[in-house]
C-alpha cells in the first residue's frame, strides 16, 4: 500500500465523521457588526456530534442562510441558534467563553509620539469581555471617546486597571504600551 493511501485509510480509521463530511466547507462565517466576524466550525461540530446534521438543520439552523433571523446573545441565552446547547449542560454556555466564538486582535491607538497597542489577547486570559465592554470601552474605535494620560492617571480607560496595583501604572512603563 502507498504511504498516502495508508495515511488516508488511518485517518478514516480514525475519524470516521470527518471523513465522510469532507464534502461540505468547514468553516461557516457569520458577520457580526458589534464584534467583528463568528466563525462557525462544521468539522469540529462534526466530529464532536457524529454526523448528524439533522441535530442542528433545520431545526436550529436553517441550512438556506437568508432563512436564518439574525439572532442576539439574549435569544442564544434563552436556548436559540447556539444557545440550544451552549447552555452550561451540554457544552459550555455563551456566557462562559466569549473569545471562544468571538476571537479579538490587537488594537492600535494612534499617538503623535508612538502609538499604542492594546494587545486584546493578554487581556482575555485574565479577563472576561463585560469585564471592559462596555463600561470601560465601547468596543469601537469611532465611538469610543479618545483618552489622554492626564485622564488614565485619573483611573481612566486603560487606567482603570493600570494604576500601580493591579497592573504596572500609565505614569511610566511608557515603552510597554508606547512604540517610544
Ligand atoms: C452543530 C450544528 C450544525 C451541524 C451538526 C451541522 N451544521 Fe450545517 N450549519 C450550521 C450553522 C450554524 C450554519 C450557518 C447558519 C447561518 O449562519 O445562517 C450552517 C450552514 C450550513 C450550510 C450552508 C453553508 C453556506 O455557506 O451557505 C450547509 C450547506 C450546511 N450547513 C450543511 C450541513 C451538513 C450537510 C451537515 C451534516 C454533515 C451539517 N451542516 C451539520 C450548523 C450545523
Ligand atoms: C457559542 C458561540 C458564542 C459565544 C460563546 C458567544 N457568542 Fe456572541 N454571537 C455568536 C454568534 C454566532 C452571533 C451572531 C448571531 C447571528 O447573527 O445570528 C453572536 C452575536 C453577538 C453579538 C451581536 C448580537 C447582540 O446580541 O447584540 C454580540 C454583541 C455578542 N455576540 C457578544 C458576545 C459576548 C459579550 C459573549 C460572552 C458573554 C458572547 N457573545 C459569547 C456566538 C457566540
Ligand atoms: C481589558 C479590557 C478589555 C477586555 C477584557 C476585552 N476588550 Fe475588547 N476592546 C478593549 C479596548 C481597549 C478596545 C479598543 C477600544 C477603542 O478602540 O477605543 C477594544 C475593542 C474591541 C472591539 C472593536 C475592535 C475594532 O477593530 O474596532 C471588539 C469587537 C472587541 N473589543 C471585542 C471584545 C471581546 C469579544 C472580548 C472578550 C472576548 C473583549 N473585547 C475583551 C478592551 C477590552
Ligand atoms: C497601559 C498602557 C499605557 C502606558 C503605560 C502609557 N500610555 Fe500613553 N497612551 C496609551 C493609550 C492607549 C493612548 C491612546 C488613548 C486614546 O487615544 O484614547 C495613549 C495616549 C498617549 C498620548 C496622547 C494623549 C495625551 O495624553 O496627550 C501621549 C502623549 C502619551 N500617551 C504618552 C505617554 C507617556 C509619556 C507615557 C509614560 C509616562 C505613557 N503614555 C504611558 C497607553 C499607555
Ligand atoms: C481590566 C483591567 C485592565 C484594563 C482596563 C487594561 N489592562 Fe492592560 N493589563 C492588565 C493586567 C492585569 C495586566 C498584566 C499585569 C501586569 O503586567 O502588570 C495587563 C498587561 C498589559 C500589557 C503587557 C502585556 C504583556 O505582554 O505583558 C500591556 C501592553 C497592556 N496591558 C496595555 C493596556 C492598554 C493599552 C490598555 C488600555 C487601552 C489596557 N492595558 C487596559 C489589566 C488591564
């Protein structure tokens, strides 16, 4: 036997539910405006479900896209779209792990002297999304309002949580934020 149809004859073997749903795309991409794009993973869903599509279509989700309502983290929260099983029960709820559905980059602030870089992953380790949104930050760089140091002393935006105590103080460390 080839090595490749060895390979291929192990990996069906293997995973037998992905094998066979090869014939559909992996990845469904749901837009998201409030944060940035959700995208959905057949394969993983497959293979952790078995093959069966008809556990979400189309009782949960139509498989015709523009049938499906645009549904909000309320509606999920109430057993809907993702909801019907990221409940806490039979996998982990919505609440649990935003950046497991809504994966974050890092923000750039622009600043005369040397932008800014908020690296999102650093603080989604730590912290959850309300954690910040929206009380501290609008998630939107052109609703957010602009900050200045003077303020971030104050307990402002970034220094609501860097003052010192609970993370390295605004009033220096500027080189750790700063391209300075
Ligand atoms: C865990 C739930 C789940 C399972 C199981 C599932 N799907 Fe889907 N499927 C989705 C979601 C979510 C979408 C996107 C719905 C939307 O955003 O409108 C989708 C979309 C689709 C689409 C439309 C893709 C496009 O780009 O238009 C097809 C086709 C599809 N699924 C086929 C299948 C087939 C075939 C199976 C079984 C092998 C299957 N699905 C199993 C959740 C699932
Ligand atoms: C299991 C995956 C999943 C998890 C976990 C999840 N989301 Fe979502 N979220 C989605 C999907 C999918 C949509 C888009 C639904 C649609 O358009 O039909 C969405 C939509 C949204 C929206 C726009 C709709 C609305 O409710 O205003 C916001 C904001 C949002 N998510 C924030 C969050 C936050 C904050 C968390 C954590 C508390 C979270 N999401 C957890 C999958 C998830
Ligand atoms: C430690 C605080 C903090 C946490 C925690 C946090 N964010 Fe953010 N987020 C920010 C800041 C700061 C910005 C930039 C605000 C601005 O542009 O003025 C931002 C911006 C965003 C944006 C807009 C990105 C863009 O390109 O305009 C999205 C979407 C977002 N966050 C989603 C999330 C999600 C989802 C989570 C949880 C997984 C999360 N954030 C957790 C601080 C945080
Ligand atoms: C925790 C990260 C962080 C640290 C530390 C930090 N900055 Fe900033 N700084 C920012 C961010 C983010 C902005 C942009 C805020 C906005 O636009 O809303 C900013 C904005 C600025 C601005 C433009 C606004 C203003 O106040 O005039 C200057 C100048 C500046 N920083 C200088 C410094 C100097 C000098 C230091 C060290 C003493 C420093 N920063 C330390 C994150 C930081
Ligand atoms: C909710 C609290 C919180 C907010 C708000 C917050 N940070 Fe942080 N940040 C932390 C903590 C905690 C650490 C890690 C502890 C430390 O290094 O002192 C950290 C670490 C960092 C680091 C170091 C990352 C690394 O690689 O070690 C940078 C850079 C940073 N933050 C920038 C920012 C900027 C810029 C803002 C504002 C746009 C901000 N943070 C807002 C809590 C926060």
């Amino acid at each position: 036997m080839s090595r490749t149809l060895l390979l291929s004859a192990l990996t069906f073997l293997l995973l037998p539910g992905l094998a066979t749903a090869r014939w559909i795309d992996d990845i469904v991409k749901i837009d998201v405006e409030a944060t940035g794009p959700v995208e959905f993973s057949h394969y993983n869903h497959l293979d952790a479900l078995g093959k069966k599509c008809t556990l979400c279509h189309n009782r949960v989700f139509n498989i015709v896209r523009s049938k499906n309502p645009e549904f909000t983290m309320d509606d999920m929260r109430k057993g809907k779209a993702c909801g019907a099983r990221h409940n806490g029960k039979k996998a982990f709820a919505v609440d649990d792990d935003c950046s497991a559905c809504h994966p974050t980059h890092d923000i750039v602030f622009a600043v005369e002297d040397g932008d800014a870089t908020f690296p999102h992953s650093v603080h989604t380790e730590m912290y959850g999304c309300a954690d910040c949104h929206t009380d501290i930050f609008i998630p939107d760089q052109k609703k957010n309002p602009r900050f200045t140091m003077d303020q971030m002393s104050e307990g402002e935006a970034c220094g609501a949580c860097h003052d010192g105590d609970t993370a390295f103080s605004v009033d220096d460390n500027c080189d750790t934020c700063h391209d300075m």
